[in-house]
C-alpha cells in the first residue's frame, strides 16, 4: 500500500529521495493532479539548484480573451462552467514567457491553437506518434510520475487510473525494470471523487504506487464545452456517417466534426426515412457505389464496436442509443466464437452447434472443457469422465457435440462470456454532461468500457490475432484542416514549423487502417474557411508540411462529397478531390494541376460537381431542419450564449478590426437595442459607458440580427 502523504510532505519526500534533476511525467488532458504539481512548481522555483522538467501533454487551461467583446462573452462562461479547476501555474507562466530557469516543459500534443506563437513551448515540442510516446519519455530517464485516480471503496487493493491509463498502463512496466535495476523512481496517486471507477485494464494495484496524498480532490473536473457544429459539419458528418459498416468498428476524435458524425450516425439509427431522404438530396446518388461497397444506409441491427484513443462524449451517446454495442473479448478463444457468430448480442452462447460452427472440436477434452468453463460458456458444474459428460444429477451425454442428444442436454448448461466490452479508450476528456452521465453508470455498465493502454489500442503488434478479430471492418476517423490536391494530409503544424497541436495518434490509425483487412481511414476537411472575411480553399495544390504522406492517402470526405483516393493515379487523386471542393477554387486548382503536367490540358471537370457551394446546401438545410442540429450533443451554452456565440463568430469572420468602415457600416445597420434586452444583459452592454461600449453594443446587435435563429 503506498503511504499517505500531505501535499507538502510528499514533496519533501520526492526532494529528498531524488537527489539530481527531477524528470517529472504527467499524464495528458485530465489526469493531472494541478494541486500538488503546482505546490512542487512552487517549491523548484525557489531552489534555483535543482532542475525540473515536466513531460506531459495537452495541459488545460481555461478559455481566455485579452480584452473586448470577446473577453465580456467569456468570462461569466467560465466562471460558471469551470467553478474551482485549478489552473496549472507552470502553464500560466509558460503562456507569460515566465518559466524559471531551472524549469522546463516539454510536451507531445499542445492545447490546439493555444501555443502557436509561444516560442519556447514551439521549441519544447515533441514529435513523438502516441504509441511511441511511453517509450520515448521511459528514455528521457522519467524518475517521477504523478496521476490523479479514482477509488471505490469495495476495493480498497487497488485504485482505478480511470481518465487516463494511456501512457501510464505502457509507461509502468518500463518504470519498474528500471527501479529493479536500482534506479530512484516514485509514483505519485491523488484520489479525485469525481471520476469513475473504470474496471478492467485500468484497474491498478495500490502498490503500485508510492506516495497517496492524504487529501482528496474534489475540484471541478476541466471540461471542454460542447461547440456549436455548423452547416459544413453536419454535411461532412452525413457523408461520413455512409461509410460506417455495420457489424465494424468505429474511431472518432474530439471536435464538431466528431459531434456531426455522431448525430448523423444517430440519425441513420433512430430516423433512418429521414436520414436517407436527405442524403439523397445531398449526394444525388453520386456515392452509391463506394457506400455499397464500404459502408451502408441501413440502421446497425448488430451494432459497432469502439476502439478509440479518446473516448468523447459522442460514443456514450451512441452506446446510449444501442449503435455501439457490439461487444469483443479479450481472450482469442472467445473472440473466436464471438466472431464467428456463437453469441448472441448479450455475448450468451446460442447453442452447441455454434461451437461446431466456430470451430471447437467434435469431442470434448479436459482442456477445451476447462477452457470453455473458464470463460463462463459452459457451466462449471460439468464433469469429463473419459468420453461422457457427467451433469449435476448423474445424468451422463456423450462428449460428442455433434451428437443430438448432447446438443439438447447441454442447452440449460449453456453460459455468457463475460468481460466483453463495447469500447476500448485511451483517455477520456468531454463536457460536464459526459462525466455526470459516466457518474450515473452502475459498476456493471461501466464495465462496458474498457480504459487501457494506449499501445493497445493505437497499435497492432501485441495480440495482433486478436486485435484483427476484434477490429473488423475499421473505420478510423478523424480531421484534418488542409488536404493537398495530390493527396497529402495536415493536421498537426502550419507550413512555417509552427505545431499547431500535435499528431496525436492520427499516423497510427493511418497506418492501421492500411494494415487490417477492410479496414479505412476516412479524414474530414472542410473544404473552404474564412478569416477576416476572406474565403480560401482548404484543398491546395502544395503545402509545406505534412502529417499524413500522400503515399498513404485513403478516403478524404468534405461537405460536398467522398474521394476515395486508395489505389488511384495521381490524375484520379486529383479529379476525385476536385470533385468535393468548393466551386470557388476548382479552376485555380485545374489550372495549378495542368500546368505541373498532372491533368491532361482540355480535362473537364464532370459538369454534377460543378455546383459545390454553399448556398446549395443551405437550402437543404432550410428543407431537413431537423437534422441540422447546432448541438446534437447538448450544450453548456444557454439560449443567449448560443445565438451571441455565433454573433461574435460571425463578426470575426467578416471583419477584421482594422477595417474601421466596414465595421462601422456594420455598427450602423444594428437593430435597436430593445430587441434584444436579455443578449445585451449578459454582455454587460444594456447601458454602455462612453462611446467604446456603444460601438461594441451596436455589433453585437449586427451579429445578433445577422445570424439568430428563430
């Protein structure tokens, strides 16, 4: 059992057992534990003599805005939502340029966005893919790692590593062969009451730490709000939604992108009329065939199975609605007679044929009967004696399974397989909403979801058989923000070196999806932005960086279609992603293509992708309102909050603040204030001081009348 420790004791431990640099591990996201990370950081800033370097990734911190309308949004927000979180204040400094000299942070994934012009964190990042990331940081020389945990009182051995056994679960074991070769290294645990007791792999020993701080966690948990998913979302989500086989297995990464995924494949579930009714308008049948052959429109009547590095808010949802439910095993036996269709959807063994069926032999010996027991298909109370069964009363059937007589005997014999699982996730992070419904869960659902390492999951090596069993039909899906015309993919850092966030897992899913049988990776791009109130296209002919070569381009999916770009010469590559771009750009693009020889001089784009904008699809949206949801998942926005976030995004989209005379034409049109008391209220500009906040009230006004919805 570790020792309990107060916040301060446990660092007078850590300094006085560590005697050189400290190479301190931290989970990423949401398993840190702030409180005595920050009280350490405290006490390394005032002993210039030792060193401390932080290994970690996506430290969260709250929302910001330095000033302006933005700022008066955000902060009762955050307030509200984030309660108590307690900020981390090495990344607070790290933000400021303040980081002390004898401290450093280097991280593998960065807050998206939050870090793009801070150069020491710039200078600190690691490029390391997710399932490297245990090994990489095991030879950094990691002396000291520290996590928050969950507890259950009806098992006081052990602690739950719940939101985060990724890198911890591969990190371990690595940790231990080197104490064991005499090397200094501490574990440290914080119980947080709020997070759930996860079973299976991320259920841990006690002792496998050696430090327990005495006080609890009870600080609000760090969420990340729910955000509003736009027209160019839910077309993107539709189109992939088509591509999901039933019976296959599903990844999907965090973002609106994700949300839309979600909903549309909630849709085809729960609204399967009205969901083909629209993607029917929205395709045209231009797909049909690539839907046939890899995906489907029907509802899932055997369900999908999860296997994602993060699990989101979006595949509770789905298990909720009885879409992921198809349960895997993690004994190759059992997954055997799982995959070969021996159980029935509650993992209950339908019948001795299906034994047969799977491939279990004709006659019954001790090990196959030991090995079926043991796994709870067969119930314990069955005995061999030479080539009969023996059942409870005496009665004695043939070990034959084929004979019919044992078939029918056996049936009441018959058993469920148990640790069957509907999802393996690495680390979960997601909304308020997504921990309170987790919260809720009783032991046994829970069980449904299995936390484990992150090498497990991003990886075939390890129980490759029986990762490719469990993993059939795979679709990996994730986002990207740039796409170049010959198939290359950006996700994780600008053309000009700047990291952007990280790439994550993103290659080994990649990777994965080229490796299994029927597997694909299926990247979402919105095929167009606008900043400051110029259009570009996110589909380029060159870019300075990328996180997916080209050599390993699959399926890329916009609001306006599916290129599928696997096998396909670079001038199919090139026509296939012409066809879901926007319209805007496509003769640029053509031109671009022609002129590095990659498209034949007189190429004509087919005349039924010539039509890509966005005023096409807005009038579906005006048609099959319904399935256009803003927040299909929920929000932490209220009604104002909602229609003055997407007021303010649409200034920011329009305008840039330099341009005074368009902003102030803008200003000019506003309605009047009495038409929107309660927007205003919680903008704090229902009764502007000096000319500034009447500018500011007058745009706001023009948002609110440009963009809410009735």
């Amino acid at each position: 059992m570790p020792t309990l420790y107060s916040i301060e004791d446990a660092i007078d431990h850590v300094l006085q057992e560590i005697e050189g640099p400290i190479h301190l591990g931290l989970p990423l996201g949401l398993g840190k534990p702030n409180r005595w990370v920050n009280a350490l950081y405290a006490r390394i800033r005032e002993l210039p003599e030792r060193q401390l370097t932080i290994y970690t990734a996506l430290c969260l911190g709250r929302p910001q805005a330095s000033q302006g309308l933005q700022q008066r949004f955000l902060d009762p927000f955050v307030e509200r939502v984030y309660g108590d979180y307690p900020e981390l204040d090495f990344l607070t400094d790290l933000l400021r340029n303040q980081l002390p000299a004898n401290v450093r942070v280097e991280q593998f994934f960065l807050q998206p966005g939050s870090l793009l012009d801070n150069d020491q964190a710039q200078q600190d990042y690691i490029s390391s893919n997710y399932s490297h990331v245990a090994r990489d940081l095991n030879d950094k020389g990691i002396n000291l790692i520290a996590q928050l945990v969950a507890q259950d009182p009806e098992q006081p051995e052990h602690f739950s590593l719940s939101c985060n056994p990724d890198i911890s679960l591969d990190l371990l074991p690595m940790l231990e062969a080197r104490r064991a070769a005499g090397e200094t290294i501490l574990c440290v645990a914080q119980v947080h009451d709020a997070l759930p007791f996860m079973g299976g792999p991320a259920r841990v020993r006690r002792d496998r730490f050696d430090i327990q701080l005495e006080d609890t966690e009870y600080s609000t948990l760090f969420c990340t709000p729910n955000m509003p998913v736009t027209l160019q979302d839910h077309c993107i989500g539709l189109h992939a939604s088509t591509l999901v086989r039933d019976g296959g297995t599903l990844q999907i990464g965090i973002g609106a992108m994700g949300d839309a995924l979600t909903a549309a494949l909630l849709a085809r579930q729960g609204d399967n009329a009205g969901y083909r009714a629209l993607l029917e308008e929205l395709q045209g049948g231009h797909w049909a065939a690539e839907i046939e052959r890899i995906g489907g429109l029907d509802g899932f009547s055997e369900g999908l199975y999860g296997c994602s590095e993060m699990f989101v808010s979006g595949l509770l949802a789905l298990a909720e609605a009885g879409v992921l439910r198809r349960r895997v095993y993690p004994e190759l036996r059992v997954q055997q007679l799982a995959s070969a269709g021996a159980f029935d959807s509650e993992g209950r063994l339908t019948s001795v044929q299906s034994l047969l069926n799977a491939g279990v032999p004709d006659h019954l010996d001790a090990n196959t009967l030991a090995g079926l027991q043991a796994s709870g298909l067969l119930a314990d109370t069955l005995r061999l004696e030479g080539t009969q069964l023996v059942l409870p009363d005496g009665q004695r059937l043939s070990a034959d399974l084929r004979d019919p007589a044992t078939q029918v005997g056996l049936q009441d014999f018959l058993g469920r397989a148990g640790d069957g699982v509907v999802l393996h996730g690495g680390f979960f992070l997601g909304p308020e909403g997504f921990y309170q419904r987790l919260s809720e869960l009783s032991r046994e659902q829970l069980a449904a979801f299995a936390m484990t390492g992150i090498r497990f999951i991003n990886e075939l090596h390890h129980d490759e058989a029986l990762k490719r069993l469990q993993r059939r039909d795979a679709r990996f899906i994730n986002s990207i923000f740039t796409v170049t015309l010959l198939g290359a993919a950006v996700a994780d850092q600008l053309e000009d070196g700047r990291v952007l966030s990280g790439v994550g897992g993103q290659y080994n899913f990649v990777a994965q999806a080229h490796a299994l049988d029927d597997a694909r990776s299926i990247l979402l791009l919105r095929s167009w932005r606008e900043v400051d109130g110029h259009v570009s296209s996110n589909i380029v002919w060159d870019y300075g960086h990328v996180t997916i070569p080209r050599h390993l381009r699959d399926i890329v999916v916009t609001e306006y279609g599916i290129a599928d770009l696997r096998g396909k010469t670079d001038a199919q590559v090139i026509e296939a992603l012409l066809s879901i771009c926007d319209s805007r750009f496509q003769a640029q693009l053509i031109e671009r293509a022609q002129q590095a020889g990659k498209l034949p001089g007189d190429f004509q784009l087919d005349p039924r992708f010539c039509d890509n904008r966005p005023e096409r699809l807005q009038a579906l949206e005006q048609k099959h309102g319904a399935l256009f949801t803003e927040y299909p998942l929920g929000s932490d926005f209220n009604r104002e909050e909602r229609d003055l976030l997407r007021a303010l995004t649409w200034l920011k989209r329009r305008f840039k603040l330099t341009e005074m005379l368009e902003l102030g034409k803008a200003a000019l049109e506003a309605p009047k204030p009495e038409v929107f008391p309660r927007h205003l209220a919680r903008m704090g500009l229902e009764s502007p001081d000096g000319l500034r906040e009447e500018f500011y009230q007058r745009l706001v006004l023009a948002g609110l009348q440009a963009t809410t919805r009735e």
